[in-house]
C-alpha cells in the first residue's frame, strides 16, 4: 500500500476519534453526574426512614434529629446540621385536633426544623415560635392555634387517635459537572 493512502488512512482515524471522543466524553460524565444524584438521593432516603422511624417508636425528635447529624457526619454526601448552609432536615408530627377551634383537623403538634436552606414543608409552614423546644419541640397550642394546621399529601388520612410521623430533608445537590437537566435541590421524604 502507499505511503500516502496510509497516511490518509491515519488522518481519517485521527478525524474521527477527535469527532467521537468528545461525545463519548459528555456521555460518561453524564452517566456519573446521574449515578450520583442518586446515590445522594438514595442517602437521603436513609436519613429520612430512620429518623422517622426512630420518632415512630416513642423517640424524641432530637433523637432523630442527632441520629441524621451522626450519619450524615460519619461520611454520607449529604451535609446535614444545624449550621448546614446546603441542607434543612424538618422534622414533623401530626394528629386531629380534639378540642377547639381545629377540632377534627389535622395539626402539626411537634416539628423542629434544622438547616439554613429556606425550603417549604409539604404539610406547611407554621413559625418556630409556634413550638416548644427540645427534646419535643411540642406545639404551644395546638387546639386554637390555625397556623398548625397540616395539608397532608394526596391520599393520606388520619382517624382520631392516630399520628403521622414525617421527615423530610432538603439539599443542595454537589455536582461533579454541570449536566444542567438534573436539579440543583434533591429533596426526600418519609412517612410512617
């Protein structure tokens, strides 16, 4: 064969590896930027079932609350605290009000939230001042107070005598690159 057919032969390859590699590139990027949204996305997951399952088995929400800070301490890729500028952990329960003017209605007689994300809760916002402090965080007056009351989420109902157990945790995703399609703030939640 020629010289020169194989030096084109060369150039053409070289064309197309500088062609293809950049996409393959974008690719693999991509396919770590998405494997570890949902790795963190997994974590949370496992801070917010414990923490609402620790406060489901008569644990106190700082109970939870200091379980979460320990995981998430130990080496978890979310930062989780009270000084977090990248996270806020809500910590909720709910009941019917038996008495005055939410009677029937569920409330939310003990939350303590912990974070510096300003994120909503999907049962509502009433203000910090509404509950009591540590370890309970228990509402000052949750038969008469209408900022306690709780939008639960499509499909969940409360009887008399029972109470919905929910965390939920907010954080601002770490990136690896900037993919752009994936959100910025990875959000969990659990129920019990």
């Amino acid at each position: 064969m020629p010289i020169h057919r194989r030096r084109r032969r060369a150039g053409q390859t070289l064309a197309e590896v500088a062609i293809v590699l950049p996409i393959l590139f974008m690719m693999i990027f991509g396919l770590l930027e998405l494997g570890w949204a949902i790795y963190q996305s997994n974590v949370m997951r496992g801070y917010v079932r414990e923490a609402s399952n620790i406060i489901s088995r008569n644990g106190t929400i700082e109970d939870a609350e200091i379980g979460v800070i320990a995981a998430a301490a130990a080496g978890g890729p979310v930062d989780v605290g009270p000084d977090s500028d990248s996270s806020t952990l809500i910590i909720s329960v709910v009941t019917l009000a038996s008495t005055g003017d939410n009677v029937d209605q569920p409330v939310i007689i003990q939350r303590h939230a912990i974070g510096r994300l300003e994120k909503p809760s999907v049962l509502g916002d009433p203000p910090a001042s509404a509950f009591g402090g540590a370890p309970d965080y228990n509402a000052l007056h949750p038969s008469d107070d209408g900022r306690l009351m709780a939008t639960l989420p499509d499909g969940y109902t409360l009887k008399a005598g029972q109470s919905l157990f929910v965390t939920e945790i907010y954080t601002r995703r770490e990136r690896i690159i900037d993919v752009g399609e994936l959100p910025d703030v990875l959000y969990a939640s659990a129920f019990f």
